[in-house]
C-alpha cells in the first residue's frame, strides 16, 4: 500500500499483498464517476482540456436543437424568495456577457483515455505538489445528458403544497421563504464573526450550539420519536418506513439537527451506528433533493400554462443543478452510501447500474476476522480513493455517472474532487462552478479522511458556493436572489460525521461553516481506555510545557532528547524491544534523523516504518526488531492506520505523541505488550508504557484518559501521571 504523494495516503496496498486495488483494479476498470465538467469542457486522460476546434463547431450544430430543452436541463435547482438586489445581479449577468458564456453544447461521445503510470511517492502532508501530473481518471461519462424535466411533464400528486406547509417545513423556513429580516442578521453576525454558544446534554452526547449573534437563539435538540416528526415526501416516508420502521439512538439525536438545516459536527460516529447514521443523512438528502425538483417542476408548469404574459416571479433554482455533495474515503464507502439511496427511492429503472457495480463494488473478502472491526469497515471491497461520481434523479430513473452539471447529487473522495476542480498550477484553469449551488455537503468518516490529504477538503471547501464564472445555461429569471447577493454560503449545511473531533474538523466547522441557522457540536463523555488495555501494565503520562501551537514540535523534541533519550542510551542493553510510537510524519523524520545521526545514541540500534516503508522494507525491520538486531523500533500513526501491523518482541512503548485515534492506542499499548508477554514469556505487568503530551493534546488526551481526568492532567502543578 505505497503512498500517492498525498501525504501519507496509502496505493499499493503492500502488507496484503494485493498490488493495489486502487491502481491495478480500482481504476484498470477504466470506469468510474463523472468526469466532464461543462459544457465547453472534457477530461481527456488525467487533465481537464479545452475541447479542440472540430468539436465545438459540431457541437454548435445541435445547439440551437436543444435550445428548447434548457430549461428542463437546468430544472432540478434550488428555491425562492428574497429581497432582490439590483447591483450583484447586473454585474453577475455583465461578467457573463464579457466572456461570451454560451448555452449547453450537444451530445458527446465518449473520449478514450491515455494510460497513466501509478502515482510515485509523494512528500509528507502538506508538502505535495499540486501540479504533477494526476492519476488516471477513470470516472468517465459515455455522453451527455438530455433534460431532466420536460416542460410538459406535470408535477406529482405528492408534490408540496406551497401554502400550506410553508410556515412548519424546515425546506421552506430555510431556503424557499426564510424570513428576510431574520436572515439578514443572521449573515451579518456571520461575516462578523459573531457567535453566542450554548451547551446541554442529551442521553450519552454533549451538545455545544452555536448560533449567529450575541445571545444564542438555538434550543436544546429534541429526541425524535418517529419519522412523523419530519416533513418528508410522502413517497420518501413510505419507503424510510420500511427501512428505518423504529429510529435507533443515533438517529433519534441526530435527524432534528439534520432536518432543522443546521451545520453538525457528529464526533461520536462508530461501526456499529454508521448505517443509522448514514441513513438519517442520506433521507435528509434525498428530502432536499425531491422537494427541491418538485417546486422546479410545479413552477415550470405555472409557467407554460399561463404563457409568457404571465407576471410571476419564481425563483426556485441555483446557478447550476448540483445540490448534495457527498465526501467520502473510499469507492466501497461510495456503494454503501449510493445503496441507501438507492433503497430509500421508489424507482423502477437504475441507469448505468452495472457499470457503478463493476467500478465501485468488490464482492470478495479482502481480509480474515482477525483484523479490527474499524478496519474491516473502512478497507473491506473496494478502497480506491481516486473517484467521483454524479447521479441524477427523474420521476422513475436514478442515472449514476451523469454529467457534473446535469447531476443532483455529487459523490467524490477529495483526491477525486481536487482532480476534477484542478489547480492554478495545472495549464488549465480551474473549473468549479458546479459546486457553486451546492445547499448540502457531507462529509462522511471525516477521521478517515483526515489519514489522507487533508489540504484536499480544505481546497474543495474554499471552491465552495463562488459565483460561477460561466453561464452554464441558467435561467437567471428563477435564481434565487439570495444566489445573486452572494450569500450562498451563508444557507448551505454541512453535516462531518466522524469517530472523534480534532483541531482539524473544529477549525473546518469555524473557518467553512456560516450557516445562518446556526451549528451544533456533538460529543460524547470519553470513560478512557488506560483501563482496558487488556494486561497489566505501568502507564507513565509526562506532560512538558509549550508555549504556544507552532512552537509545540520544537518542545516536545527537546523533552524526548532531555528525558526520555538518556533511559535509552543509559541502558542500551535493556532497551532492546523498545517501540517508539510517532503520529506525525514530520516529527518522525526529526527522531529518525536523530537517531541516525547524534553520536549521543550511537549505541543504539534502531529500525523505522512509516506510511511510506515499502513491504519488503517492513518485513526486514520487523525481523530484526523480533530477533533483537534492532532494539528500536519506530512507528507512525499513519502507517497503523493503513496496515495494522502485528509486532512481536514489544518490551515496552513510548508514545513521543498521543494517536488521534483512542482504538490505536489500546492497540499499540495494550495488544502489542500483551501479545509479547505470551511469545516471550515475560512475567504480566513487566511490560512499560510512557506517553508524552502536552495541554495542547488536549482532545486526543481526554480520549485516552478519560473525560473525568484530562482536567487535572492538563492544569495541575505536577507534571508526571502514573496509572496502572
């Protein structure tokens, strides 16, 4: 599983032997996602270009032939009301007119791609390069869509009511008629900076809410009873109730949240409430979606019965028609995800649908029971993480691959998402107007994704919700005027479910998150895991002092060398089956260099593994750890995340930082030692953990330690902890 140059995500797959699905298998498909962007552009190979000469002019043939057709192109967007405002409006429309954006071109073929050699290993987080040269893109339309909704098609018998739900439906409350003065403030404490915080508890979870404004107008979130509680589409109700009949723990927390259009940070997502979880979201979505096509429809309907005479103004739409954008880890995450869709729709024909099977789905078992459940879930079928997929929804028809800008629902990891933006860098300009309508992100195993490149979510973010800078066909009559203030943004939702919350989701949440509805935090009570460790073992916890964020990595090195080295050199013997356990990458190049180079452990024989250890490479200094030829070893947190390897020989374990993941540490700590003590037949409670930490460990201590603890550990005088 060798690294793609994303820092520290893994491609060859090397401890399992398999040669990389997500290259040899995941992408040999030559299938995939979408991967045309617009209409005057295609991927061709690995990077987005320009459409030669011979192209367009065919295109411009039929153009004219589907002239007719825009509208229902561009149908499924957003809803409606606000104060118009005449100056964005008219400069927005200006900007079109200067760079000549022209109307959808016709029906394409399929382009055959050029073969792309696998990724080279790449540099350490936040050190890639964002213009070589991306991997093969596989996610390919066969053609361009035709309209989505027909100007004669009339809208369903379950279609909303305008009138009568308007002032109850959240859809309504929040994007359809939110109350223009309530908004206006809202957005104003937003750009500001404003934000009034509220705590309460609810049964197992601690809720921070955060709303725009000095006093925080959120209440405590309500546990739902039922789906009765929702204003969900009739049809969509019936099927849900088929599949989530009586609503579990998770869901009867989270789904007032998600349907009230607040932004969520879930960080209390497990292997065993991920499907609970993914259902809620992905009903909610599917919620969206429906009665934002069905309000389009119902419009476009008024519209043509009553002529062009008619006086109605009916903003319903976006810019363009994406509406949902899903952030996923891993093509099988996508298939999980595309399949609760898929069941929650009652539909008659799926499009392409052997063709998503093919490229997404792995039916055969990847790995034995021995592995970690957390694992099993997030590797287990198909782990390529190079893909991005578009599906679009008619009355009866779910269409995977669909093109970008013709589809509802966008699913992407964010490799796949910042290949299909690109870059300033790239030779090509960059290309995300199709994310400029998008009401709805997900962002689902938000932990997984932070073990790959995490830049890539931040750069998706940052391309979110911008004024486009291309037509793309839309009728600016029906754009909703909060569309053209700009403040897009401020309505769109963003729910991150993750295992746990970091400096990196909390930052995400305060930097991309400006919902106007507020956001919430979702945390759990942490009972620690130094007591289930499974042996019995002395766990020594050494806080040093830093003074500040940036100058942390400076001060826990001079620790490790002051205080930790010198028990190593003293007794060079006796650190023979020493594992030192280093999460960050860049710290662990610091502590290799030194011990490869300082006279001061020469002494010392030392092996090392990261993410970017190629297997043989491995297995070499996993032997001489055993046999004792190398009595360090040194391991990243990354590099367990990916492979779980099974050490043998652990004596004892330094912690040089806290892993993210509390699953790690019982892992390392606990199963590491306790397995040495049966193949070496070492007397229980002989085994030694250290841990180094400091208060800006804070969130990855209180999980390891426990939410009753973390306190005293962080604010007392001394700074020396023992647990046994």
């Amino acid at each position: 599983m060798g690294p793609r140059g994303r820092g520290g995500n893994f491609r060859g797959r090397g401890s399992r032997g398999r040669g990389g699905r997500g290259g040899a298998r995941g992408r040999g498909r030559g299938r995939g996602g979408s991967s045309r962007f617009g209409p005057t552009r295609r991927f061709d190979g690995d990077r987005l270009a320009d459409k030669d000469e011979s192209d367009s002019e065919e295109s411009d043939e039929s153009a004219e032939d589907e002239h007719d057709e825009e509208l229902d192109e561009i149908a499924s967007e957003d809803d409606e009301d606000e104060k118009p405002s005449a100056r964005p409006y008219m400069a927005l429309l200006q900007s079109f007119n200067d760079s000549n954006a022209s109307a959808p071109k016709a029906k394409r073929r399929k382009l055959e791609h050029r073969e792309s050699p696998e990724t080279a290993e790449g540099p350490p987080p936040g050190a890639e390069d964002a213009s070589e040269d991306p991997p093969e893109d596989v996610d390919q339309v066969d053609e361009e869509d035709g309209p989505a909704i027909g100007l004669d098609e009339q809208p369903d018998d379950d279609s909303d009511s305008e009138d009568e739900d308007a002032v109850t439906d959240p859809f309504d409350v929040h994007f359809a008629r939110p109350d223009e003065l309530v908004v206006a403030m809202g957005v104003k404490a937003a750009k500001d900076g404003e934000w009034a915080i509220k705590r309460a508890l609810m049964p197992s979870l601690r809720v921070t809410m955060m709303s725009p404004g000095s006093e925080c107008s959120l209440d405590a979130p309500q546990s739902a009873s039922g789906l009765d509680d929702f204003n969900l589409k009739q049809k969509l109700k019936e099927m849900a109730g088929k599949k989530m009949a009586k609503l579990d723990e998770a869901q009867e927390a989270l789904m007032p949240l998600l349907f009230d259009y607040r932004d969520i940070l879930h960080c209390d997502r497990t292997v065993n409430n991920s499907n609970s979880l993914r259902q809620s979201v992905c009903l909610h979505a599917l919620n969206h979606v429906f009665k934002t096509r069905d309000r389009v429809i119902k419009n476009t309907y008024k519209l043509a019965k009553d002529g062009e005479d008619t006086e109605l103004e009916l903003r319903d739409q976006g810019f363009t028609r994406p509406k949902v954008l899903f952030l996923v880890p891993t093509r099988n995450s996508c298939a999980r995800i595309v399949n609760i869709i898929r069941d929650l729709c009652d539909i008659d024909q799926q499009e392409n649908r052997k063709r998503f099977d093919e490229s997404y789905i792995e039916k055969e078992s990847n790995f034995g029971e021995d592995r970690p459940a957390d694992f099993r879930d997030l590797f287990e079928g198909n782990d390529d993480d190079m893909f991005r997929l578009g599906v679009k929804f008619t009355r009866k028809t779910i269409k995977y691959f669909s093109q970008f800008y013709s589809s509802d629902i966008l699913f992407a990891s964010p490799l796949g998402m910042r290949m299909a933006i690109g870059s300033e860098e790239d030779k090509k300009k960059p290309d995300f107007d199709f994310l400029s309508s998008i009401e709805m992100v997900v962002v689902d195993q938000a932990d997984a994704l932070l073990m790959q490149n995490w830049e890539h979510v931040e750069y998706i973010f940052e391309h979110l919700n911008q004024q486009p800078k291309d037509a793309h066909g839309c009728d600016f009559s029906r754009v909703r005027n909060w569309y053209l203030e700009d403040w897009a943004k401020y309505f769109r939702q963003t729910i991150i479910l993750s295992a746990f919350n970091t400096p990196e989701l909390s930052e995400l949440q305060r930097l991309h998150c400006h919902n106007w509805a507020g956001k919430v935090r979702l945390q759990p009570e942490y009972p620690g895991v130094i007591q289930h460790l499974g042996i019995k073992a002395k766990q020594t916890f050494s806080r040093f002092q830093s003074a500040s964020v940036d100058k942390d990595p400076d001060a826990r090195f001079e620790y490790f060398v002051s205080a930790v080295v010198p028990t190593l050199v003293k007794r060079a013997k006796d650190s023979t089956g020493t594992l030192i356990f280093v999460p960050s990458y860049l710290d662990f190049v610091r502590v290799r260099n030194y011990f490869a180079n300082s006279p001061t452990v020469g002494s010392v024989t030392f092996g090392a593994i990261s993410e970017y250890t190629d297997v043989p490479e491995a297995s070499r200094s996993r032997s001489h750890f055993l046999s004792g030829r190398h009595r360090v070893l040194l391991y990243t947190e990354r590099a367990h995340h990916f492979r779980r390897y099974q050490f043998r020989g652990v004596r004892r374990v330094i912690c040089y930082g806290l892993p993210d993941n509390p699953i790690f540490y019982r892992e390392v700590a606990g199963e590491y030692l306790s397995k040495s003590e049966q193949d070496l037949k070492i007397e229980p409670g002989q085994g030694t953990v250290r841990v180094l930490f400091s208060k800006y460990d804070v969130m990855k201590l209180e999980r390891i330690v426990g939410s009753k603890r973390v306190g005293k550990m962080i604010q007392e005088r001394g700074d020396t902890f023992d647990f046994i």
